[in-house]
C-alpha cells in the first residue's frame, strides 16, 4: 500500500488522532463485513509517507483478491491506496516475517522556499557540501549501535543494526535523495540518521567525528531529527 501520512499520527491506532491503521480497518469491515486487525511490516510517525508499505489481516470472507482489492481501494480515502492484495501463506505475519526495509528521504536544498510539494521533503536553505555528507555517510554503513541515532525511550534490547551503503543521489530541480537500507531500524533512527547527515554537509559536524558519535552511543552527539515530511517507507522485504 501507499499513502501520504500529513493528515494522519501515523500508522498505529492512537486516541488523539486519526491514523493509517484505523481507516484501513475500517475500509475493510465495510467490504468484509468483519471487524479486522491490520498488522503492518512496522509503524510509520505521524507525518511520514510510505511507497511501499506491507500489512497482513485474517478475514473469513469468501470474497475473491481481486474483489477484495478494488473493494477495499473504492472506499479508502484520496491519500491511502492498495498497490497490491495476494492471499498470504498460513501464519504469514507482516511484522515477524520483514526481513529489510528501505527508506527514502528527500531533500530540496535551495535558498527560497517552495511552496509546492512541501509536505514531501525537507526544505534545507544554506547549499550543502555532498563530498562530506557521502564522507560521513561511508562511516554507517556495517554493523554498528546505534543508540546514538536512537530516540529516547526506544526499550528494544539491543540497539545493534546492520546498515547498508547509504545512496545519496542528486535529482533534478534541487532534490537531494538519500536511501537507507536495513534488516531492522531504531525508532526514529533514520531521520536522526539524516539529520546528522545535513549537519555534516552545513559544517555543523566533520565527517571523520561520525565513528566517534557513533562509539558514545550519546544522542547528544548526532544531530536534530529531521522532520517527518521528507521521509517515504520504500519497500519492505520479505
């Protein structure tokens, strides 16, 4: 499935807000007549978009794919679609069966401010040095701890995740793309991740001190978050 996170808290079921996981449960008790749990690869923060996100649901119904698909896509809002719909193997679950996930962040780095489009990146005013973002990128990539790209309260057991070579592309129209790669990811840790990446490339930090933020498993030491609106789940991998 795809959607476009501004108007939801995000994925996973919340009390002050309207999210991605209630709307699609709704839209498949209207065609199923049953009252479904959506389980997806993993929750996506409020604001954050997705291209290709996976989810898995158990239903009686005797209704086939393909009815089951355009239904569903009929009564969904303007920014949630299905791609795809596929009857999944006994047990199948979307979360404990993703085995990587790819994400994409995009940046537009030019001095005025656009208007259009803007809920779909980061708007990054001073020009960025890409030599040392792609320098301080190189140092990531591996098996690391990434408590340091971490967000606070994250209570998983071990911060320890396996990242591939960051892609840092340069598109046309003053759009920077920076795709991440991983088996697993810490919450929030992509963002912290680029927003390290842009204070690399603005000077705030030298690319050779990457190692060493990375080492104090300090959150302090990395950069600001980078804002949810540039941030797109690109596919999950099963």
């Amino acid at each position: 499935m795809e959607y476009d996170g501004s108007a939801y808290c995000g994925w996973q079921r919340q009390p002050n807000g309207i999210s991605i996981q209630q709307v699609l449960e709704g839209a498949v008790a209207r065609i199923t007549g049953e009252d479904v749990s959506v389980i997806a690869s993993g929750r996506t923060d409020a604001g954050v978009h997705a291209l290709g996100q996976a989810a898995s649901f158990r239903a009686q119904t005797n209704l086939p794919v393909h009815k089951l698909f355009a239904g569903i896509n009929s009564v969904l809002p303007p920014d949630i679609a299905l791609r795809d719909i596929k009857e999944a193997p006994a047990g199948f679950n979307a979360l404990k069966d993703a085995k990587g996930k790819i994400y994409l962040y995009r940046i537009k780095n030019q001095r005025l401010r656009p208007v259009l489009g803007r809920q779909y990146f980061w708007h990054v005013r001073c020009r960025l040095d890409l030599n040392k973002i792609r320098e301080g990128a190189s140092f990531l990539a591996g098996e690391h701890d990434f408590s340091a790209f971490c967000a606070t309260g994250c209570d998983v057991r071990s911060r320890v995740r396996t990242l591939e070579p960051i892609d840092i592309r340069e598109c046309p129209e003053n759009l920077l793309e920076i795709t991440v790669e991983s088996g697993g990811f810490l919450r929030h840790m992509v963002r912290n991740i680029v927003g390290t990446l842009v204070d690399t490339g603005r000077d705030k930090i030298k690319p050779e001190d990457i190692p060493e933020i990375l080492a104090s498993g300090d959150r302090r030491k990395a950069g600001m978050a980078a804002p949810a609106c540039g941030l797109f789940l690109k596919e999950v991998k099963y």
